[in-house]
C-alpha cells in the first residue's frame, strides 16, 4: 500500500494543504496533539468519530473514512466485554467550544470526574454525548451510559443494571447493596473506562456509583449544581452566545441567518432545547415562514405553549426541575415572580415570602443550586425569562398568597426607600406613611453613600413595582414609590423613569381621592419637566399644583410650588417674575424656620439676580448659603451652590474667583456622586480658561465634562450656554 493510501499519511497531506498545524487541528477536533501525531506516523490507530470530525475540519467529506484500517484481532484475557452505550451525537451542535476544552481537560487527570450542570433545556446531555464520543477511543475497556432518570434514583439498582453491562450473569448479581456495589467497584480495577451518568439529581445519589479505579473517568450531567462532589471539576453551562444561537437554527432549519432568525432565538432565550423545538414546529408547517413564527412566539404569556412540538417540551423539561423542590424551595419559586423587576436581593425576597432572612437565603441557594435562579451578584438574585414564565404559570397556583405577596413587596419597597431617601435628602418634608407589622428589615443604609449604592441597584426594579403597583390596585403604595424615588432621579438626572412614575402615581392619587397626593405628585412632575427643559409642560403641572395646594389649605405645598414656579419662570427668561415668586417663596420659608429651603431659594434668587447683570449681589448672595448646606449636611446643594457662585463671578468677569468656585464645585459634586453638576463645573472652567485666552486648556475641560455628563442643556445650564456662545 503506497503512502497515500493510508490514513495516517492522507490525513497528514491534507492537513498541510489545509495551512493547519498538529496543535491547531488538535484544538479544532479536540484530540490530543500527541494522539493525533501517532495517527499520522502510523503509531496509534485512528477510528470513525476522529475520521469524520476530520473530514469536516478538512473539507474532505467522505474521504478519511474510507481508509479507516480494519479492527484487529484481539486476544480477551478474561470475558467480558467492551461495551458502548453512547446515544447517537446530534449533527447539529454549535458553540461550547470553552467547554468542552473544559470537560477535555477534567477527564485527562487520573480518575477525573466531571459535573456538566446547568437548567433544563441548556443541552448538557448533548455536550456530555457530543464529548464522550471524541474521547471513547482513549478508553479500552469503552463506554457506559446510564440515564439516572430511567433508574429508580437508588445506587444499587444503578450498579445491578451496570454489572449487567459489564458482562456479570444475573444470577450472580449480589442482592445486598453492600456486596453490589464492592462487586462493581472489582469488576472496574484494572479497566480503563468512561462512565456518562446523565440526569444526576444529587450528590448522594452518585457518589456510589464513582469508580475507585483511576483509570477510569466519570461525567456527569445534572440540573443541580453537585457541589458536594469536592473533588470533581465543575462546568456550568449558560445560555448560548447569540451567534451559536442563530447557527444551531439556521443549521436545523436550513434557513439564512437574519432579523427574524436573531428575534426568534432571542424569544427562545438562546435555550438549545427552545430553539430545536421552534425550528421543528416551523419544519412542521411549510405555510409559516421566520415572520410567523417570530409572531407566535412574541407574545410571553403563550410562548411555553408555542414551545412545544408534541415530543419535546420545554415546560415539561422545567417541570422535572422543579419536582425535585421541597413545598418551601418551591413556593418562594413562585412568590418570586410576584416581582416584576429582574432582579431581587435577599431582603426583598425575604418580604415576598414571609420569611427571616436566614431562611431565605437557604432557599435561594438551594434555588440557585437547582439552575432555577441566576445570581448575578453575591447577594441578589435573577429569573432566566423562560423560567419566570414558567413559574408564573405554573408554580404560583395560590393566588391569595400571591396578593398577600405583592402586599408585602410593595409596602417593603417603600419603607426601604424611604430610608434611603432619608439619607439623601434628610431635611425633606416627608407624609407619615403606616405599614403593617411584620415586614422584615431593610438592609443597612447608614449614609448618603449607601442610599445612593441602593438606589443605584434598585432603581429600575423600583419603577417596574411602582407600574405594577398602579396596575394591581396598590394605589398608595404606587404615589409613595415615586415620592420617594424623586430624589434620586433628580441626583442620577434619569428623567424617563422620573416622569413615567409620577405619571402613574398621578392616576393612582386620583384612584383613591388624594389630593395631597395628586398635588405633590403633580409639582413633582413639575420639577422633572423643569430639570429637563420641558417648561411649558412644568408651568402646567405648577398651576395644577398650586390650585389643588390652595384647594386643601396646604400653605408649605403652596409655597414650594411657588419656589419651583419661580424657577421656571427664569429659565423661560421672565426674570422679573422669577423674581417676584422666588421672594414670596423665601419670606415664607424663613417664617416657618425651613433653613433648607430657605437657602435652596436664595441659590435659586442668585441666578435670577445674575442674569438681571447683578452678579456681584448673586454671589455673595450664593456663597452665604454654603454655611446652611455645610451645617446640615447637604452636599450636592453645596456643590450646586459653588457652581452658582461661579457662574455669578464668570459674569462679573472675575475670573479668578470663578475659577476658584467651580474647582471647588467639581470636588464637591464628585464627592457626592453628582455627574451632571461636576460637568457644570468642568465647564465653567472651561469657560474661564476660553475668557482668559487659553483655548487648548478650555477644549480639554470641556472634553473632561463630556466624559461625565455630555450634553448640558443651554436652556437650564448657563454655562453651556456660555461655552457655545
């Protein structure tokens, strides 16, 4: 036989013509370079699992195999037999590349173990079966599979059906599981064998089955996590990366890749088992096309039902999860869905359900345990989206409990944002809010620094129950969730959420007849139009405001509505007016003894006055109010405050003093975390540095406030406005 002839020496041309190097191949078919090096010299025989991945790395379909040599004759020095058990590998399987270098590299070492967990439907039985045959060949003794599903969940029927296999007569299967199991663990020494054990539901129900024979290598699939296997290495599959997703489809289906494939994966949440059962209903019905399908599965509340070709299931794969829950696991599982945010930390979780803090957090691990929770930080959890649809539907089957549920979330949602806001803003005039006893603490907030980091996290949470809230009839729950998210959104400048929630907190104040609910919630709404440049929809708001403050006899609500009145009448350019109203506002607040807002008004008096050409006044005026902030502990004012200040000096062409204001502006606000006000003072430095004939110094504080906080609003920031004139 010439040298082209054989396998060895064609599979060497072939990959020289191909530009690939031993190491290169050996990456790609996920054989070992030494392995495959021996193949090509002759010295290893190759088999038909290498020969076709081969074939398809080389693009030389139907020409390997064909050489593959004959099995040779073998002498057995004892009988038994050499069993594969495998299932048939799926053609179509993309992406895991990473893990399956993984699980390579866990079953080389002597008596590797290998646990592959993640949820129902993430493909783990097909990676472990796609993996095992590319390593079968490396074991001489083979390959034994074994469905722990299919067997009754004890070790000792799994080591009957497995001493079976490996050649033991029936009658001599021992009936003690002591004996079996010491009978099985002698039928392994000396064999070099790969073990597959799909489907594991716990730890204790593997352990037994684990040869004590280092030659042998195990791997294991399990919708748990097994960490009680400490010396196994552990590969935990997640969703699939967005191009592996559309490939797996696109390869099913037959189909191009494009706008409706990348939808319908992505509504499949890039679960294997999800996008296999979408392209077979749509193999299934030669009328749809990519369109039609992406429209059945659009809408959450029926896409399980979509997801389900009559064989496969995807609610029936998650069912199998959950039945392996206690009643408590499972319960929370449900109550969690109650939150329609994304995330929820263990707090909030303790509040839905009802429970201490230490019992909630047992269960949310032992959720996590399961792949039913993703955790995306230590100490808060998430829903992958087909679960939380799952669970909605089919695990929340009290409807009272899941009432009393949300009850509880809301009031708990409230009573730990008004903590924060407390620490944001601890001189605000806040309504006396009651809540029903037994709701768990709020976590530690013991500064402005931690409310902030709370908000941060929570905000977009927040907002999602604030809409629900309306949605479900928890009408005040609703108006107090965005009172006490305003704060926070003013600091973070988010208008959207700001204006949506008091949207919502407007119609639930009227559901339920409150006028000083519907009045302070309407000024607030105010302020947000004002904050982000919408003034003739903030004068509306403000006269709506002031009707209904006057209507209740409110005079405090009257005369903040005034002061945020008189604000918006200077930035609309009626200085005078602005004026007028700002004074009244102040006179107010000084006889009611309100330094807060007193001094909050004289800020707001100063940038009317340096607008009017009296900057000299307007500063004095803004730098006297630095003590009050200083004294109660307000810093963003204070940093809004030095801003103010500067911008008086930079109109009185003091340039000097301006600067000085606005270095000491941009420390306070990066202090306190203000983006938007240390962009205003890296602007107005910038301005100073324009005015003063350094234009290079100018460009780069202007591109540092860009980085912070790009686009300022010429209308509201009169530096913006300077830097553009």
């Amino acid at each position: 036989m010439n040298e082209r002839a054989t396998f060895g020496a064609e599979l060497r041309r072939r990959r020289k013509a191909a530009g690939l190097s031993l190491t290169e191949l050996a990456a790609r078919t996920h054989y070992s370079k030494g392995y495959l090096s021996k193949v090509e010299t002759g010295l290893s025989a190759p088999n038909a699992a290498l020969a076709a991945l081969c074939e398809t790395e080389l693009d030389a379909e139907g020409e390997l195999r064909p050489l593959l040599p004959g099995e040779p004759a073998r002498r057995r020095t004892r009988p038994d037999v050499r069993p594969s058990g495998l299932p048939p590998a799926t053609s179509s399987f993309t992406g895991r590349a990473g893990e399956l270098r993984a699980i390579r590299t866990a079953l080389e070492a002597d008596g590797g173990v290998c646990v592959v967990s993640g949820m129902g439907g993430v493909g783990k039985t097909e990676l472990a079966v796609r993996c095992a045959h590319r390593l079968e060949s490396g074991f001489a003794d083979g390959c034994l599979f074994v469905d722990l599903r299919d067997e009754s969940g004890e070790p000792a029927a799994v080591h009957d059906r497995l001493l079976r296999v490996l050649g033991v007569p029936a009658d001599r299967v021992p009936a003690d599981p002591a004996d079996r199991a010491a009978l099985y663990r002698s039928r392994l020494r000396g064999r070099s064998l790969l073990l597959v054990l799909d489907n594991a539901v716990s730890a204790a129900q593997v352990r037994p089955l684990l040869p004590a024979e280092p030659k042998c290598r195990v791997l294991i699939t399990s919708r748990s996590r097994l960490s009680a296997l400490d010396d196994a290495v552990h590969v935990s599959l997640d969703m699939l990366p967005l191009a592996a997703a559309v490939e797996l489809f696109t390869t099913v289906t037959g189909l191009p890749a494009g706008t409706a494939v990348t939808r319908v994966v992505q509504r499949c949440a890039r679960l294997p088992l999800a996008i296999r059962i979408a392209a077979a209903r749509l193999r299934a019905h030669p009328a749809w096309d990519v369109t039609e399908l992406d429209r059945r599965l659009a809408d959450e509340t029926a896409r399980l039902g979509e997801l389900d070709d009559g064989e496969r299931s995807l609610a029936a794969a998650f069912r199998l999860s959950v039945h392996q829950l206690s009643a408590a696991e499972s319960r929370l599982f449900g109550l969690l869905t109650v939150h329609p945010g994304t995330d929820v930390d263990i707090h909030t979780a303790s509040a839905l359900g009802s429970l201490s803090f230490r019992e909630t957090d047992r269960l949310l691990d032992r959720l996590h345990e399961a792949h039913l929770l993703t955790q995306p930080e230590a100490d808060r959890y998430g829903f992958h989206d087909l679960l939380r649809a799952f669970a909605t539907e089919f695990v929340l089957t009290d409807a009272e409990d899941g009432m009393k549920a949300f009850s509880r979330l809301a009031a708990f949602a409230v009573r730990t944002a008004a903590q924060a806001d407390k620490e944001l803003t601890p001189h605000r005039f806040v309504p006396e809010i009651d809540f029903a006893p037994g709701l768990p603490e709020p976590a530690r907030l013991d500064d402005g620094e931690m409310a902030m980091s709370w908000f941060r996290a929570e905000w977009p949470g927040l907002v999602a129950l604030c809409r629900a809230a309306r949605d479900r009839g928890e009408h005040e729950r609703c108006w107090q969730l965005a009172f006490f998210l305003r704060d926070y959104f003013f600091v973070a400048k988010l208008w959207d959420p700001w204006l949506e929630t008091h949207r919502w907190a407007r119609a639930s104040a009227e559901a339920i007849g409150d006028l000083w609910a519907l009045a302070t919630t309407t000024a607030n709404l105010g302020v947000a139009h004002v904050d982000r440049g919408d003034l003739d929809e903030a004068s509306a708001c403000y006269g709506e405001a002031l009707a209904l403050f006057r209507r209740i006899g409110d005079g405090h609500g009257e005369t903040t509505t005034l002061a945020h009145s008189g604000w918006a009448e200077h930035y609309r350019g009626d200085h005078e007016g602005a004026l007028r109203d700002l004074r009244q506002a102040h006179a107010s607040y000084v006889r009611d003894g309100n330094r807060r807002n007193a001094a909050i008004t004289e800020r707001g008096i100063a940038l009317v006055l340096t607008a009017l050409g009296q900057a000299v006044e307007a500063a004095a005026l803004a730098t006297g109010t630095l003590a009050v902030f200083d004294e109660l502990g307000l810093d963003l004012d204070a940093a809004m405050a030095l801003n103010c200040v500067g911008w008086a000096w930079y109109n009185a062409e003091r340039h000097d003093l301006a600067a000085s204001a606005y270095r000491a502006a941009a420390d306070r606000a990066e202090a306190c975390g203000s983006r938007y006000e240390t962009a205003r003072a890296y602007v107005g430095l910038g301005n100073v540095a324009a005015a003063e004939g350094s234009a290079e110094r100018a460009a780069d504080l202007w591109n540092r406030a860009d980085e912070v906080h790009p686009d300022l609003d010429q209308v509201m920031v009169g530096e913006a406005r300077a830097r553009r004139a």
